[in-house]
C-alpha cells in the first residue's frame, strides 16, 4: 500500500450507494480522502480540476455504468483522451449482471476489474493495498 493518504473518486448517481461506500471507507480504518461525484461529466471536471493538485488527485476510482449526462463508459473514454499520466487503479463497480458488461470491462486496459455491488470491507481494503501493482 501506499505511505500516503489514498484519494478515493467515486462515480454514482445513487446516493445510497454512495453512503453505504462512504460507511465502508470509514470502517476500513485507512487513511482514504473519499470524492463522489453524480455522473462521468462531473468526475471529468473534477479531474481536469486535480491535475493541478497532485494531492487531490485519486489513485483509486470506482465507476458506476448506469448514470445520467455520462455514463460509465463514456466517462472511462473521455478520461483516456485527457492522456493523463498519473497513475490511477480504475474498477467498474456495478449492479448490472449482464456478462456483455464484465466482458467489455476486460477491453479497456486502464480499467483492473468489475466489481459487483455492494462493495464490502475486505474487498475496499484489497483495493487499496493493490494500489499501483
């Protein structure tokens, strides 16, 4: 894991979800600074806004891909045409069980894996000692 303070984005329009994630990240007892924002525009204006910052720019995103103004995938290909080159672990984190969505998850390799909602304890903590490797 990292020595530093993990900068986590989550990207869902679903507020519970986000509070059951926000609950999630404080039982982990890391050191995890948590952003959410409601859909990919959002999460692209905030990354182009963290460039910048180094600080505040995550190194774990988790993606929803069903949400309003952009999606999920549409957020993953305007991230990957800002040819940023700090280094991210992005997951999608879904509640879709469509195989085609696991599937398409495997063809962007900025994207580490598919995770099915609800997120729990051990598998955030994975994440983040997985950070970089």
């Amino acid at each position: 894991m990292l020595g530093n303070k993990i900068n986590l984005l989550v990207i869902d329009d679903d507020d519970i979800n986000i509070f059951i994630i926000k609950k999630i990240v404080e039982k982990t007892g890391l050191d995890i600074n948590m952003v959410s924002k409601g859909n990919g525009q959002q999460a692209i204006d905030y990354i182009k806004d963290s460039i910048a910052n180094p600080e505040q720019f995550p190194n774990l995103m988790l993606i929803d891909i069903n949400m309003p103004i952009m999606n999920g995938w549409e957020f993953i290909e305007a991230y990957q045409m800002l040819n940023i080159q700090q280094s991210v672990d992005m997951y999608i984190l879904s509640s879709s069980v469509y195989e085609n969505d696991i599937e398409k998850t495997k063809s962007y390799t900025s994207v580490k894996g598919f995770i099915s909602k609800p997120l729990s304890i051990e598998r955030l903590k994975e994440l983040v000692n997985g950070i970089g490797h």
